[in-house]
C-alpha cells in the first residue's frame, strides 16, 4: 500500500488517478472507471468526482492500494505501479 499525501481537504478520485499515474489524462479517467473495478473503502467507485478524504483506501486493480493521508503524514512519491 502507498499512501498518498493531500494538502486540502480532499482529492477527487481522477485526480488521484492522474497522479499516480494510473491513467494518461484527465480524460482517460472516465473510461478507466468503467472498464477496471476500481474500489474505494472496498466499494466499487465508477464516479470520478469522488471526493477521497485522509483515511480512505483505493485499490486499483493491477496497479496497487493507495491510502490518503492528510498533510504532513508519510507519502510515497507516487509513480510505477506496485510489483
């Protein structure tokens, strides 16, 4: 698991997906959620305006689990997917 650190309130589930990487471009963000079962606290999320707030866990198939942590917590740089 990698945590993710946020320095607002929350992160929006694409934004998240842009960031580690898992998806190109914003836009590719909707069709990845149709396509992958994405889980956010073990519910499937195919809404990319999801608000994720520190606590939340995201798993994305083949790529790997992300935790949010609020600023100042421990934070992997994100990138490559988990091996």
């Amino acid at each position: 698991m990698r945590d993710v650190e946020i320095d607002g309130e929350f992160i929006t589930l694409g934004q998240l997906l842009k960031l580690t990487r898992c998806v190109p471009t914003g836009g590719a963000v909707k069709a990845f959620l149709r396509e992958r079962s994405v889980l956010v606290n073990a519910v499937r999320e195919e809404r990319r305006g999801r608000k994720l707030r520190p606590g939340d866990k995201v798993e994305v198939p083949g790529v790997g689990t992300f935790r949010i942590v609020g600023g100042g917590g421990a934070s992997d740089a994100p990138g490559a997917p988990e091996t």
